[in-house]
C-alpha cells in the first residue's frame, strides 16, 4: 500500500457540495492499495503511522505520535498515488488495486486505525472528492509496504 500523509492542523473532504469528513489537529491520509497488497499491508500501514513521530514535543521536536497527542486521521481514498510515469507524458494507473479490492482495503486501513484508538473520518471511495487542509509545518510524508 501507499500513503501521502500530511500533517494538519485541520482537513475536510467533500462530496457533492456537502462535508463528509472533516478533523482538527492530525492526519490526511491519502491512501492507495496496490495489485497484490492484503489486509496485513494496510494493518502495518496502519500501525506505522499511528506511531510515526511527526508532532512537536514541548522541546519543539517532532517526538510525538498521533496516539500520543490524541489527534485524529482524515482518511482520502487515491488511486493516483500508483501512477506510473516513466513512459510518455500520460500516467498509467495499471499497478492499482482493482476497484473492489481498492475498496476493501481502504475501509480496512480506516478500521485498522480507529482499532488502534485513532478517531478516524473518510472520505467516499471512488467519488469526485474536494479535499481542504492546512498542513502543518509543512510536513508531507511518503510511505509504501
């Protein structure tokens, strides 16, 4: 699986002109499941960025989790994230999940994370999605299993 993940001090996602996740002080995640991935790449994807220290202690460093700061995960299907652009100038999507596998996984990530005591908001797989935040820092992370 792969995953953008992008600190935030707010994000909101939305579909046909209405809010349908929205989170303070976090996490976007925008996430894609890749041919061949299981449930146990999205359970390690899910685990790894629950502990990922990337908030600022009292020192000012980035020594702090998500789990440590009881922020929340605003969760972003995106199958783009598998493009191939080494031929032409058009990307090819090919090493993506199929669609209902896509699907599973992702629902899979999210349960994974709110498992792990992480309060989690999605947005709608498959469906045109505006995507709002403040990224916090900036700190932009990328990172595939």
């Amino acid at each position: 699986m792969r995953a953008l993940i992008q600190r935030v001090s707010e994000a909101s996602v939305t579909v046909d002109g209405q809010i349908i996740g929205k989170i303070g002080t976090g996490v976007l995640i925008l996430v894609c499941a890749m041919q061949g991935d299981e449930a146990a790449q999205a359970d390690q994807l899910a685990a790894k960025i629950s502990k990922l220290r990337i908030f600022k202690d009292d020192a000012g460093k980035m020594n702090r989790s998500l789990l440590d700061i009881g922020g929340a995960a605003l969760v972003v299907s995106q199958f783009t994230l598998a493009a191939d652009t080494s031929r032409g100038n058009r990307p090819g999507f090919s090493a993506a999940a199929a669609p209902a596998q896509g699907e599973a996984l992702y629902e899979h990530f999210a349960q994974s994370l709110r498992d792990l005591g992480v309060p989690v908001d999605t947005g709608r797989f498959g469906a045109d999605m505006a995507v709002s935040l403040v990224n916090d820092g900036p700190v932009t992370i990328w990172m595939e299993l």
